[in-house]
C-alpha cells in the first residue's frame, strides 16, 4: 500500500476517532487531523465530511445530478435527407 493512502486511511480512522470516542465538533477533528497529520489528510477529511454532509442531508451529489441532466434516448433520427428514420430501422441502413 502507498504511503499517501496509507497515510488517509489513518487520517479517516482518527476522524472516526475524534468524532465518535472523543465528542469533538467537525472543526475540531479537523484541527487535530491538520495538527496530526498534516493539511493533505486534513483536505481529505474535510471532503469525506462534506460528502457524508450532503448524503445525509438528501442533497443530491454530482454523480446523482448528472443522471438526472442526461438526454433521454431519441426515438427517432433524420437521415441525410431529413427523412425521419425510425429506431427499428437503424439496422437497415449502410454504413459509410
């Protein structure tokens, strides 16, 4: 295992730590993981918190809005000449 991830899951661990067994607000287990651990595993922490945040919340994430912006499959197409070409028939045209 790297040392950068070994180096977040332990960063996660004393999150779950600070939180759970010691009663710290969010903003003091990310002082002590910044103190502790340094400012990359606190960024880290801090986006896990803001993450679990928003699912908590109902808030949708990114992943979510983009599902819910995607074009829905077309029906039907035109061809070169503006003729509508039905799904069903996508499989008799040639190919240039």
């Amino acid at each position: 295992m790297g040392k950068v991830k070994a180096l977040l899951m332990e960063a996660e661990e004393t999150l779950d730590w600070c939180l759970t067994e010691k009663g710290m607000t969010n903003a003091q287990a990310l002082h002590y993981i910044n103190d502790k651990h340094g400012g990359m595993a606190m960024n880290h922490c801090e986006w896990k918190l803001k993450h679990f945040i928003e699912s908590d919340r109902g808030i949708p994430t990114r992943e979510q809005i983009k599902d819910n912006l995607r074009v829905p499959e077309i029906t039907e197409k035109y061809d070169n000449l503006g003729r509508v070409v039905r799904k069903k028939n996508y499989s008799n045209l040639t190919k240039r």
